[in-house]
C-alpha cells in the first residue's frame, strides 16, 4: 500500500518498544507478559500478524502449534502500532509469520529492533508465477498486498507454511502434509464453488467500488471489476472533490455495489451509494477474522461471497 499515515509515528513507536523490551523479556519465565497463553510442551510457537494468516497456520500445524496473532480481531493491520506486548510475543518465538508487500512491514522492523530466536515466514512475497497487482489502476506505486482474498493464491500461502512448519519439526513431516493436503483440497473446493457462483451473473453487472484498495486479487479470481476506490488509503478520508468524481464514475459504469468492510466508518460510503442508488455491501471481512461464523478464511471468503452476490441479485 502506498501512502499510509503514520510511518514515521511507527518508526518512533518501535523505537521506544525496543528500549522497553530490554527490561521486560529478562523475567518471564512462566508467563511472557504478552497475554498469550505459553504453548504446550513440544508445540511450535508461531505468531503471525494477523488473525487470518494465525487461521491458516492453526489448520496446517493443529496441536502441533500455538499460534498467536498480533493484530487482535477486528484489528487494522495497515496503521497498527505494536505495543511493548507485541515485542515480547516475538522475542523468543520458533517462527514469525507476515504477509510483506507493506502490508505489515511494521512487524520487521520489530524483529530487527528486538530480535527474535525464530525464522520469519514473509507469505506474499517472491511467489513464483504469480502476476502482482500494483495500486488502484494497476499501473504503478506498490504492489497490493491482499493477495489471500483470491482462494488460489491463499492456497500457496498454506504451502509456504507447511514447508515451514516441516522445516521446524521434521519429525512431524507427515502429519503436517496429510493435514495441509485436507486443507488445500478444502479450498480449492472453496474456489470451484465461488467461481461458479458469480459465472452465473451477467458480466456487466460485476462492477463494484471498494471503500480501499483491498479486492482487486479476489476481483480478478472471480470475474468482478472494480471501477473506483472511496479512500487512498485506511485513515485517509476523500475530498468532496475525490467524492464527486468517484460519484460520475460509478454512474457511468452502472456500477451496483460498494463493498466496504467491518473494521472502517462507512459514513463516506454511504454518502456515496446514497448519492448513486448503488447498494452498500458494509459487513465485509478483508484483513481480520471476526466473531462466529467469520472465525475462519473460509469462513470470511464464504461470509464476503454470500453477500456480495446478494447485491446483484
């Protein structure tokens, strides 16, 4: 993502949390003060940044696993600001999982300023064969991180962590892959179902505007087109300016839904659907899990789908 606030407020945070960490990791020995419960006897612990890449490890690594997740539910991992806790959680972990491409480059610089026992598994990155997404038009800037809303390529996610997973605990080797298999098998029955779905709709009617830059990989898996975006980027809100224009865009591509997500005010969306009769689809999951039934990927994937597909219909 380009453009994010706050940069150099995270850099000063950062700064202060390694400081802090000095005194606070020396003494835990039962407890590390993070308010993670310690993993059991022989199980790896693994923190990841966000509660949706901590849901793919837990369903690779089962027992063998504890797994903590940075960012809390409901979270947003684009501005987040790690406190002290965080510091500890990764100071003597077995392995650290991010996704890179900016989404969560606060986590390194962490690492780098603490140090950590543990390997990190950056998920997005440097994956062979994939076509990256770069900014709103597709054009320039940054790469797009939110590569896992597209099925398949959260599918190699999963494979990079059982790689992983088999690197730290050979013995276990065999359990990792049967239960990474299951899953994979899950998901790309996941993918086969929503392709269909929205197949099954008039291509000029999948046009949709989102409140970020956040569906282009889950658009292009599934065969929507996204005309527009209401903000930059998370914390900036649009001009009245930005609103207009984006307001003629969505009425001259007969647009019909604004997908805007749980963790963000959707008062600019609603200005905006209100403005052009387009649907506002507001309950949508992208960077965190959140209570049941959206207590998994899958089930968010299926959650975000269902409702999408209701707003053209």
């Amino acid at each position: 993502m380009t453009g994010l606030p706050g940069r150099s407020g995270r850099r000063a945070t950062l700064g202060v949390v390694a400081v802090l960490v000095t005194a606070l990791v020396g003494g835990c020995a039962a407890s590390d003060g993070s308010g993670r419960t310690p993993a059991p006897s022989g199980a790896l612990d693994v923190v990841a940044t966000t509660t949706v890449f901590a849901d793919l490890v837990s369903q690779v690594g089962g027992d063998l696993v504890e797994v903590t997740s940075l960012v809390p539910k409901g979270g947003e991992v684009h501005t987040f600001d790690p406190a002290p806790s965080a510091a500890r959680a990764i100071a003597d972990t077995d392995l650290i999982v991010m996704n890179g491409l900016g989404l969560d480059d606060w986590l390194a610089h962490l690492a780098a300023n603490v140090g950590t026992s543990g390997p990190t598994l950056v998920l997005g990155e440097d994956l062979p064969g994939v076509e990256y997404l770069y900014g709103e038009d597709g054009n320039g800037g940054s790469i797009n991180p939110h590569l896992w809303l597209d099925v398949t390529l959260a599918q190699r996610y999963v494979e990079r962590i059982r790689d992983s997973l088999v690197a730290l605990r050979p013995a276990s080797a065999a359990e990792l892959r049967a239960a990474a298999d299951r899953y994979l098998a899950r998901l790309e029955a996941l993918d086969a179902e929503i392709r269909a779905d929205f197949a099954a709709l008039p291509e000029t009617e999948r046009r949709v505007v989102s409140y970020h830059d956040a569906f282009p990989y889950y658009a292009r898996a599934y065969g929507l087109t996204v005309v527009g975006t209401v903000v930059r980027a998370p914390g900036q809100e649009p001009s009245a300016g930005e609103v207009g224009a984006l307001v003629e865009e969505i009425r001259a591509a007969g647009v019909l839904a604004i997908l805007s997500e749980v963790q963000f005010n959707d008062a600019a969306a609603k200005t905006i659907a209100d403005e052009t009769g387009a649907t506002i689809v507001s309950e949508l999951y992208t960077d965190s899990l959140g209570d049941p039934p959206v207590d998994s990927y899958e089930e968010l994937i299926r959650w975000d789908s269902d409702r999408i597909l209701a707003a053209f219909r």
